[in-house]
C-alpha cells in the first residue's frame, strides 16, 4: 500500500522541518508570513530529510534509531510546528499540558510494565482485543463529545491501528514512543513554572 511505504517519512521531514522553523525564528530571519516561504521551506525541509548522502537520507538515519515514530510523536511536532508557521495554536496551553501529560504517564506506565517494574505485562494487551481498547473508546467518546481537539490525535491513534500505517503491530506503539515521553517531558516543565500561565 502507497500510504503504509511512505507513511513513516512524514515524521523526519516534520521534524526537520520544526529544527529549521525554530532555528530562523531564533535567529530573527523571518517570521514565513507569505505563502510561498512556506511552501519554499516545506520543499527545502523535504530534500534536507529525503536526499540520499552515502546511500542513506537524513530520514533513514532518524528511522534507524527509532524505526516506529508514534502516532502521539507525528501529532506533538504537528502541535508545535504549527504556530510557528500559521501563527495559530492548535491546541490551547491546557490542551497541551493535557496532551504532554497523557503522554507522559502512559510511557512511564508501559516503560515500567516493559522493565518488569510491574507485575502484569500491560504491553501485551495492545496485541489483540483487550480491556484496553475498550478504555481508549471510552475516552475518544468523551473527547469527542465534549468537542475537545485532542479528540483528533485519538481517532487518529485508531484509524491509523486499523490501516497498520506503522512497522509495529501493538497498538500502544502507536499511541508513544522513546521520542515523545522525552519531547512531553520537555514541554511539560515550563508549564510547572509558578510564573506560567494557561492561555485559552
């Protein structure tokens, strides 16, 4: 399938995209506020992460060392690309926090089930029908009713398990990785500061 073969290189190019956008905007160069400086990066980010250089591209290298980018990674940089190029948020900073902090502790829960720090392989039941993809409906259900956007990331989670769209056939692999407990935890500390405050 055309989708699964490429699937995968959505995430490098994103992030690489992100490295840049944050680079210049560190930098002060340019705020991409016309239409085609963004199609200009976007392309340029494409042939950073997809040129070959020795046999193997930028995205290739990325996915040697994590060959299973979750869903949950694709939609984080997604989250925080997307202000930086649009000038709007996609997500409220409580959404955020929400979002970092579900992320957080379902990889330290599945990291500890993984390690034998707990007593019941909770990794397993991500393989074939279990109580937890009745638990994962449930709060889809809910997001969705209450018109939250992280709804979006939950369905996403669901339809792209169903599509097999990544390497891993355990649906928690689509839901965290390595990558994004790090990236979630990173985000997360600034919000703990006494001086922030949530924007809607």
């Amino acid at each position: 399938m055309f989708i699964r073969e490429y699937f995968q290189l959505l995430f490098p190019w994103l992030l690489v995209t992100l490295v840049i956008v944050s680079v210049i905007s560190w930098s002060k160069l340019s705020q991409f506020q016309k239409g085609w400086q963004k199609l200009v990066l976007l392309a340029l980010s494409a042939v950073i992460t997809l040129l070959p250089v020795h046999g193997l591209s930028l995205a290739d290298y990325l996915l040697s060392l994590n060959p299973n980018f979750s869903i949950g990674s694709l939609a984080l940089v997604m989250v925080v690309l997307w202000p930086k190029l649009m000038g709007k948020s996609l997500l409220s900073d409580r959404q955020l926090f929400t979002f970092c902090l579900w992320n957080v502790v379902i990889s330290l829960v599945l990291f500890s089930s993984y390690l034998g720090l707990l007593s019941y392989d909770l990794y397993a039941l991500g393989y074939n029908f279990s109580l937890w993809f009745i638990f994962m409906a449930l709060i889809t259900l809910i997001t969705v009713w209450f018109f939250n956007p992280l709804s979006v990331i939950f369905i996403a989670y669901i339809m792209a398990f169903n599509l097999r769209l990544l390497p891993s056939p355990n649906f928690f692999d689509y839901i965290t990785d390595g990558f994004l407990f790090l990236m979630s935890l990173g985000l997360l500390f600034p919000f703990l500061l006494p001086s922030r405050r949530f924007h809607q």
